[in-house]
C-alpha cells in the first residue's frame, strides 16, 4: 500500500525474503519482493491471502503464435512467468505480450520508452484482441504513478530497456509487485541481460535479427564559418582536458564532466564541447545533402533522425515533409505515425520518436543526421529500415562524430564518402 509491501503473519522460524524489514509486527519492503514472499508462503505450506491479487480477465482471447513465439512463451511458463526476450522484432512482442495475457488471463501494465512507442503498441494489441487488456505507459509517467498503477496489474512487459533512463526504470521495477513479468531488449547484450535479471527474469530466448541494412557513411565537411567556431570550441576543451589528463592519468572523460560541473575554472571547457557538438551535430552542408537523399528517393519511405527538433522544423519548412516532436499533441503524433504506416505519410522527421513509434523493417532508407545518444538508440533507428534498404549516416567531417559513429556501428559502414557541398 502506498508503494511499500506489508506482510503479516509470517513464520517466525522462517527467515524472510531479503529486502524485507521487521517494523510493528509487520515485514515492508518494495513490492517486487511479493513473488518471493508467495513463494515463501507456498514453500512453506502456510495458507495467505494475497490482497493485491487480481480477479482473472472474464475472456482473454488466445492469440495465433508463430513457433519461436510459442517455444519463448513455454520458456516463460517454466521460468515462473517471468524473463527476458532478446532480439525479437516488434510484431513478436506484441504477440508474446498478447499470449502473456491470454495464459494469465490478468490485466497487463506495458511499458515502454516514450509516446510514440505507446501508440505502436496500443495499436499492435489491438490488432491482437488485447487491447482492453493491457495498459501501456511510457517509463517516465509509470515512474511517478507506480503506487496508484501498482495495485491494478499483475503482469508486467517491459519494452526496450536499455533505451529507458535508470532511475525511471528502477522505479518501475522495485515499485510494481506484479509476479509475472516479461521484458523484451532489442538485442542479447551480456551485460544488460545481467543488470535487468533481477527485476524481469532470465533469458528465454534470443532471435537473430538477421542481416542489417547496407550503412553509407557520408562525411560532410563543416562550412567555412561554422569549421572556425567549431576549432575554436574544441580548442578550448582540448586544453582543459589535456590539463586534467596530465594531472589525472588514469581519469575518464565522464570524470572529467563530472568535475567541470562544479568547477567554474573548468566549466568553460564543458561548455565549449557542446558547442562543438551543436555546431557539428547540424548545419547547411548537412541540410543540402538530407534534401539530396530526399529527392534520390522520392516515392520511397524514408525516416530523417534529426539531432534536435529546430532541425526538424527546419527540413519540415524547407523540404515540406512532417515533422514528429513530443512538443506535437499526442492525437495528432499518432496521425503521423499511422499514415506512415499505411504510405499517405512518405517521409517523417524527427529527433526521438522515430526511434519506436515506425515498426521494424518498414521504411526504405534511413538518414542519421548526426547527434544521437548511443550505440542501442542507433540499433533501434537502423531496425526501423528494410534489410533491403540503406541507412545514410551523415557526420561532420574532421570531427568526434566521425569516431563515435564507428564505435557505436561496432563495425566498418558498408561504404564511406566525403561528400562536398560546394560554397555554401
């Protein structure tokens, strides 16, 4: 209650579940620990009643599942309804959500990174029949209601973690006490299977998604104004961090930030790198090479990822295609996506909600305008194109973009240009 489990009447010879504290004759903790308090109760053939338990779903319609599908979900039965899906594609999670909340026949919480997604799947578990079964919830608004949603859900789908803040997605997962519990990742990455075990289960399952599309890296000299702002703004960090290197041999860049936030002598040089970032991530050669792609691929779908919304806006003025922002309303954010679906819509653009609003393999190109905010935002983008269509990576030449986007690719594009733009 309030976002704290209680639990009376537990066996004084038993010892409780870690996470759980003796306080005025009750044990409290966080809600994710009532599965283990059940288990507890049941391991040691005690009876109990459980008042957040959920009355079952009058008629919770079986959807058809493909056989990984189905193979996954008994996984999932025998890991105690709870685990981790891996590399997946959108259809099939919506499916294994679906088959989720037919075999439990209890109400769903959903939740997913941001508001384009939440349409996805909305509009995906309504296809399947589910739709009044399943709440869907983007991680930042689940985090600051958790202890009013808590107690009307028993089985909760986590969706792309590894793009969710973490401290939402904590939030999300120590305060909800549903038993069952499924998360889907875009990709099988060790270390994030390890660090969401605890709060969504094992492995059940990973799908290979087969190959990429073909990368083009296309490296856009800056123009001759912005180059001299840019060299000047990374002069100024460079010499600050070469300061702090020479004095800290064994300190990181994130040491750094974290020292030139409280720092007023070294706070300039923290400034002045996002200054190079701003001045790299967007500029006039890179607006002329976006309307080029547009026009070589007129007729196609196409997705522009946009490092910020003033671009965005931008290209929606100049090259009159619409633009996909969290500042648009929600209705009218869920018109866009679906008239892409159905091809009214040939081109959106935007910064963040592209990046799981679109379904997989739907659009034929993909242009990545610089920015960005790592390696998973950059898979999640690339899924979003055909196997057998391409994906532009457009970086600033002579820039951090150029390494960045190597090291978050994990590999060499298919083929890389020095694009000119001539004098403007």
């Amino acid at each position: 209650m309030g976002g704290e489990l209680r639990v009376r009447g537990w066996p004084p010879a038993m010892p409780p579940p870690f996470g759980l504290t003796a306080r005025g004759g009750e044990l409290r903790g966080q809600p994710r620990l009532r599965a283990a308090v059940r288990a507890g109760f049941a391991q040691a053939g005690v009876p109990f009643l459980d008042a957040l338990a959920q009355p079952p779903l009058p008629a919770a319609p079986a959807a058809p599942l493909l056989r990984t599908e189905a193979s996954l979900l008994a996984n999932w039965r025998l890991s105690g309804h709870r685990g981790i899906a891996a590399g997946f594609p959108d259809e099939s999670r919506a499916h294994l959500a679906a088959g989720a909340i037919a075999e439990r026949a209890q109400q769903a919480l959903v939740i997913v990174p941001d508001s384009a997604a939440a349409h996805r799947w909305r509009r995906d578990l309504h296809g399947a029949g589910h739709g009044e079964h399943a709440r869907v919830e983007t991680v930042a608004d689940a985090a600051q209601r958790m202890p009013a949603l808590a107690r009307r859900h028993d089985l909760l789908v986590v969706d792309c973690p590894e793009l969710m803040p973490g401290s939402p997605l904590a939030a999300v997962l120590d305060g909800s006490p549903a038993c069952a519990r499924l998360g889907c990742v875009g990709r099988p990455d060790a270390r994030g299977l390890l660090r969401w075990a605890p709060g969504l289960g094992p492995l059940l399952g990973a799908l290979d998604a087969g190959a990429p599309p073909r990368t083009l890296e296309l490296r856009v000299p800056l123009p001759h104004r912005i180059a001299e702002a840019h060299a000047a703004a990374w002069h100024t960090f460079l010499a600050a961090f070469d300061r702090f290197a020479a004095l800290q041999p064994g300190a990181g860049f994130g040491t750094f930030v974290q020292q030139a936030r409280d720092d007023e002598a070294q706070r300039p040089a923290l400034l002045a790198w996002h200054e190079a970032l701003h001045l790299a991530a967007w500029h006039q050669h890179k607006a002329t090479l976006v309307a080029d792609l547009l026009e070589r691929h007129r007729g196609e779908r196409v997705l522009v990822f946009t490092p910020d919304r003033a671009s965005a806006y931008e290209l929606a003025r100049t090259q009159l295609i619409a633009p996909l922002t969290a500042e648009l309303p929600r209705a009218e954010r869920g018109t866009l996506l679906d008239a892409f679906v159905t091809g009214e819509l040939r081109v959106l653009a935007g910064p963040r909600l592209l990046d799981l609003g679109v379904p997989e393999g739907l659009a034929d190109a993909g242009i990545l305008v610089g920015g960005g905010y790592g390696r998973d935002q950059r898979a999640a983008r690339c899924r979003r194109v055909s196997p057998a269509g391409i994906v532009y990576e457009l970086v600033s030449h002579d820039t951090v973009e150029v390494g960045r986007a190597h090291r978050w690719r994990g590999s060499a594009a298919d083929a890389v240009l020095v694009v000119h733009c001539g004098g403007r």
